[in-house]
C-alpha cells in the first residue's frame, strides 16, 4: 500500500541521526542506547540535558527507525540526579513562579517518558539518585547490579517525596508501603533487595549490564512493535480506569492490533512450522 508521502512527514521520522548536546545517542537494529555522559560528577542532569530529554522522548512517537530504548549512565554510576552546582544551587535563588515552571518542566520528562510507545528499559548501576530514581523508575524495564544504590533522596535536602510522580508510579512498583518508606527516608535500595522488591526485574554483573539490556530491548525489537506500543499505553492508562473499561479499552486495542500485518505474519509462520508435523503422521 502507499502511503501519501505528506502524511508520513507529518506522523514519521528517522531518529538514528540525531544529533545529541548533552549526552551520548547511537542507534543500532532499531534499539537507541541513551548514555549519560558526565563520569567525572555520576552523570547528573542539567537544566538543558533535563530539557533535551524531554524533547527527545517527546520526538520518538515519530520515530520509525527506534523500536526500544536502553537509558544508562557512563563510568559505573547511573545518574547522581539534578547537579547541586548547575541546578540546586540557582533554585535557592528563584521565587514561586520560577521553580513552578522548572518542576513542571522535570515532570514532563517523565511523561514524555511514559507516552513514548517505544519500551524503555534502564541499565542502572551504581548510584541512581533523586531524578535519576525516577528516570529508573519512569522506565518500563530496569537492570541491575549487586552494587546498584537507588536512592528517592528528596526528603534528606529538605523536599517532600512526591517529585515528578514519584507517589503515584513507585507504589505501584513495590507496593504502598515499600514505596512509603523510601520516599519519607530517603534511604538508599541497595540491588539485592530491589530485585526481591520488584524494582529490578533482575540483576547482572556490572561489565554485562549494558549488553544484556541492549539485548533485552533487541529482543523486544524482534516482535511486535506496534503491539508493544499498545501494551505500554494500556499499561499506564488503565490505572485510572475501572475493570470494566479495561476490559471493554483492551478489546478495541486488540481488534486494532488484529489489523497489523506483525499479527497476520505471526500466524503464517506458525502454521508454516506446524505443516511439516502433521504432514509427517
């Protein structure tokens, strides 16, 4: 079928050239590696790489060349959070209106993070703190270490727990309770216990980490996309609906992804594997 060449410059785009400032962007076979980059300080963010985050998550609902993202950080550490010198310390210094539009502009990052449809899986080692937690905890599947230390470290600089919806996405993680107690202490989740808790689908070694994730996303890149898309969007919407507008909003989904040539393909390969079986009874 073609497409009109005006409607897919309107609703596609390829991302493998893009061009990042502030941190590494490479794409290969459809999976984008996300590297923050700034070993020396654990990778913390900025007012601009905050910003070009949430653009570029933004821009990869048009992606057709990204299928999945693997989020990581350089030098052993994940992310250390919002850089004390570049962004804590000017904060001090704004009014009320100021530091609205820059906690709405980190709470942006983790929606644009949530509505891209492509699934993200985060690569975590070392520290993980403050926004970088929540950009863990923004991903949909996350990887670590025995050495990884997630910390919601809010609390300890003087701030409430509920940043950049924190209150809303970790219980649903690890459980009310759980989640209660990282957000009023602070305290540091160390790898183990967060496998046991559920925020890490599982562990690896420290120099297998970034290869695993990368084929964890490969993976996720060989079946479905569109279908992924799908599941991620239900995933997160229906948390605020009933059972029953579940139900009835997964069944318009799954009509619609009955439509994709990834379903009528799936099931020609299957009865292509099952002939030769039945054909030799």
């Amino acid at each position: 079928m073609t497409i009109d060449p005006q409607l897919l410059a309107g609703n596609r785009r390829p991302m493998a050239d893009y061009q990042a400032r502030h941190f590494v962007w490479e794409v290969q076979s459809g999976v984008a590696t996300i590297t923050l980059n700034r070993p020396e300080r654990k990778n913390p963010l900025t007012f601009d790489s905050y910003a070009e985050l949430r653009d570029l998550f933004h821009s990869l609902k048009w992606a057709d060349d990204v299928h999945a993202v693997v989020l990581t950080g350089s030098g052993g550490n994940f992310c250390s959070g919002g850089d004390v010198h570049e962004i804590i310390g000017p904060l001090v210094q704004l009014k009320a209106p100021e530091l609205l539009m820059f906690t709405r502009m980190t709470g942006e990052l983790v929606k644009t993070m949530r509505a891209c449809p492509q699934p993200i899986v985060a690569a975590i080692d070392g520290v993980c703190a403050g926004a970088g937690a929540i950009m863990a905890m923004a991903s949909d599947l996350r990887l670590g270490t025995a050495r990884s230390k997630t910390a919601f470290l809010f609390n300890r600089v003087g701030l409430a727990g509920c940043d950049m919806g924190a209150c809303a996405i970790l219980p649903r993680i690890v459980g009310q309770g759980r989640a209660s107690e990282l957000l009023f202490t602070g305290r540091s989740l160390g790898g183990e216990e967060g496998e046991r808790w559920g925020f890490f689908n599982r562990l690896v070694a420290p120099e297998a980490l970034l290869a695993e994730a990368q084929a964890l996303a490969a993976q996720l890149v060989e079946g479905p996309t569109f279908a992924n898309g799908i599941t991620k969007t239900m995933l997160h919407q229906e948390w605020a609906m009933t059972i029953d507008q579940a139900i009835e909003a997964e069944a318009q989904a799954q009509a619609l992804c009955m439509l994709t040539q990834d379903f009528a393909r799936a099931y020609h390969a299957f009865v292509a594997k099952q002939k030769p079986q039945f054909e030799g009874n």
